[in-house]
C-alpha cells in the first residue's frame, strides 16, 4: 500500500466521524501494511506520518495561495495569517476528499468571546455549495453566560492569558503517534483550546492530562509527536523554544493564573448576625471535623453565618398512638468558611451546619437544642483573593 499522507488523514477523519473505533482498526491496518512492506510497524508508523512529494506540493501550493492576504480582514490583535506547523487536511463535504492545509486566517472575535478559523476554502463552492463545514471550524472562550465570558476573559488577559478552549472540528485532521511507541501505529490528531504562547504563535493541540496513577501532570505529551501550531511568517522558529514538558508547565501555570483571575472578580457573601449565632469555636469545630473526615487538604482559617437558624421538621411516629407527627428534630444554618490552600492562595465554601433538638415526644415543637452543632452539608470551594479572604475575620 502506498503511504499518502492526505490520504491518511482523510481515513482517519473519516472513519473517525462513523465509527468508534477506529484507531484501533486504523492502527491494525497499519500494522498488517508494515509487516508486508516495511518489516516493521515503526516503520511504517513513520512512513504514515510523513508526507509524500505530492503531499509537499500540495502544501506549498495553498501556502503560496494569495487569496487570504487579498481579503478585508480584520488586522487588530492577534487576528491575522497564520501558518500550519504539521501537514493538515480539511474535508471537502462535497466529494469527502482532503484538502491540503498550510496556512489560515485566524479571527479574533472579543464581542462574541470565539476565534473563526478560515482556509481559503471557506470561500469556494462547487454547484452553489460551499465546500467547508464553517460551523465547524471555530473556538469559544467558554461554555458559560455571555456576561460571565466577558467578565472571564477580561481578568484572564489581566494575567496575560488568550485561551479559548471549546472547540469541535471533525473534519480537520493531521497525523500523530498514538503513542511514544511507534510500534503501536497512528491516530488522527485532534485540534484542541487555542492557547497564545506569545504573540504570534499558538498551540492547538493536546492539553495535558493531569498527574495520575504515579505519572506527572501532562504525562500524556511526549518528545517525537507532531503537535499542532499556528505561527505568524517569521515565527516558525520559536516553536523549538516549546517542547512538551514547558507546554504542560505552561498550561500548570495558566490553571493556577485562572484561578486568580477568576477570584480578583469574586466577593465573599455578605455576612448576618443571626439571632442566636454559633460561637466561632463551635463553628470552627464543625467545620475541622468534616475537613479530617473527608481528608481535604485546605486549612481552615475562620467562619461566619450568613442565615439565620432554619427549623427542620420530620414525621415521627408514636408507636402508642400509631401515628405520625410533625417534629421539631433539628436546625440548619448556613455558613461560610474561609480556608488556606496548600500552595498559599485562598478559597471559601458555603456550609450548611446543623444542631439537633432534644425533643421528648412525637409531636413536640419545643425548642431543646442542647447539643453543639455538627457538619450537614458544603458546596465546592470557589478561590477569592487573600486580601479580600479575611473581611470577615474576627478580631
């Protein structure tokens, strides 16, 4: 079998789109086709993931192409010309056949928080229809409210960051390793976020996982796998200047400057003076206790009610009488609390404590809460910044 490398990402991309599967199939063809040809399935891993002369020429024509220059773009920011850092295809969804791909326009749209990528097939059609799926070339910002995105993407550029990172483009694909072993063949490589390294050059390919099972964060990127870049002329040689271990050092870091982005924008709950309000040590001793019995790693720094006392009533039965009656059993408040991360930032969690009333019968309404208040419930922990983290604080 002849290794086409268009052709290769066609396969993929389109056996990817029906069915589940298919790397698996794809890298037990490859591997039938070595032992035949090459003699060894390293071999022809190789020989998959590198393009032909056809594929080169192919490539240089569309990097070549004028037509994107020669369009009324928008030119503020980082919109503009963008180069391809791996061979890369695009479906044509009349014929389903390949198009080489070397060079896009990439639109930055801040009023609608996406970036449209476009090829110079975007604006081709053949009989009246247009030969690219648009809707499936684009990244948002987030998954989240429009006032909210807004609000997101302003304090991320605060801290330096542009990452947009949904995203869904079946009908773009390249070539990669589907591992560190060539041996175990290729796969199509996904477009992932849209990620500015520096000005003018972005990754758009696989984020990294996190630690797990003994193996470092970004585990999953390794030295040899061709990732996807998108440089402006002149840039091409600062790619080197991002192996994979500082691409997942970088998106390590982005986390953590998200997070403090996203806190600089948060305020705590305002806090009340409830009727007949917990001390602070019982608070505090309600709050340590769930942290020891779920084994958080945060410390808990102080507490303060933001409800006041809810009566919690329950149907009980009087066993003498055989009937049911309603019961004062306990109360719940809500609290918040405010803790300090391993790493020195802070964060704050809605609580909900509650204390039990010693009522005599079924039936009884009578306030008896004599016992001091225990754990009930807590939402996830939101980060806040630590000079707003101890408004609250007792004195």
């Amino acid at each position: 079998m002849k290794n086409n490398f268009l052709k290769t990402t066609l396969l993929i991309a389109v056996h990817f789109l029906f069915f589940n599967d298919v790397q698996a199939q794809f890298g037990k063809l490859v591997n039938k086709v070595a032992e035949k040809t090459l003699g060894t399935p390293e071999g022809d891993a190789k020989k998959a993931i590198t393009p032909d002369k056809k594929d080169l020429k192919a490539l240089e024509e569309d990097a070549k192409d004028p037509f994107l220059e020669n369009q009324n773009f928008k030119k503020e920011g980082p919109s503009g010309i963008y180069y391809v850092s791996v061979p890369m295809g695009i479906k044509n969804i009349i014929d389903g056949k390949p198009m080489a791909v070397k060079k896009v326009y990439l639109e930055f749209d801040d009023e609608l928080f996406k970036v449209n990528l476009y090829t110079r097939y975007h604006f081709q059609k053949k009989n009246g229809n247009p030969v690219v799926d648009a809707q499936y070339t684009t990244w948002l910002s987030s998954g989240i409210s429009g006032k909210a995105k807004a609000m997101l993407l302003r304090q991320m550029r605060s801290k330096g960051i542009v990452h947009y990172r949904e995203c869904y483009m079946p009908d773009i694909a390249f070539v990669q390793y589907t591992s560190k072993n060539p041996a175990d063949g290729v796969k199509q490589g996904m477009v992932g976020g849209l990620l500015q390294l520096e000005p003018g050059l972005f990754y758009a390919s696989d984020e990294p996982y996190a630690a797990s099972g003994g193996n470092p964060f970004g585990h999953n990127l390794f030295d040899g796998q061709q990732y996807l870049f998108f440089y402006k002329a002149g840039m091409e040689d600062k790619i080197k200047n991002y192996p994979p271990s500082k691409i997942a050092q970088i998106f390590k870091d982005m986390e953590k400057k998200k997070e403090e982005a996203y806190a600089a924008g948060v305020e705590l709950p305002k806090k009340i003076i409830p009727a007949h309000a917990p001390s602070q040590q019982e608070m505090m001793n309600t709050v340590k206790k769930r942290v020891a019995d779920y084994s958080w790693k945060e410390t808990p720094i102080y507490c303060y009610p933001i409800s006041e006392w809810a009566p919690q009533y329950s149907s009980i039965l009087d066993r003498n009488k055989g009937e049911y009656f309603e019961t004062l059993t306990s109360r719940i408040m809500a609290i918040i609390v405010i803790f300090k991360k391993a790493d020195g930032s802070c964060g704050f969690m809605n609580m909900q404590i509650e204390q039990k009333n010693g009522y005599k019968f079924p039936g009884d309404k009578a306030e008896n809460y004599i016992s001091p208040p225990t754990d009930y419930a807590n939402s996830g922990m939101d980060p806040i910044d630590c000079a707003k983290a101890n408004m609250y604080k007792p004195k």
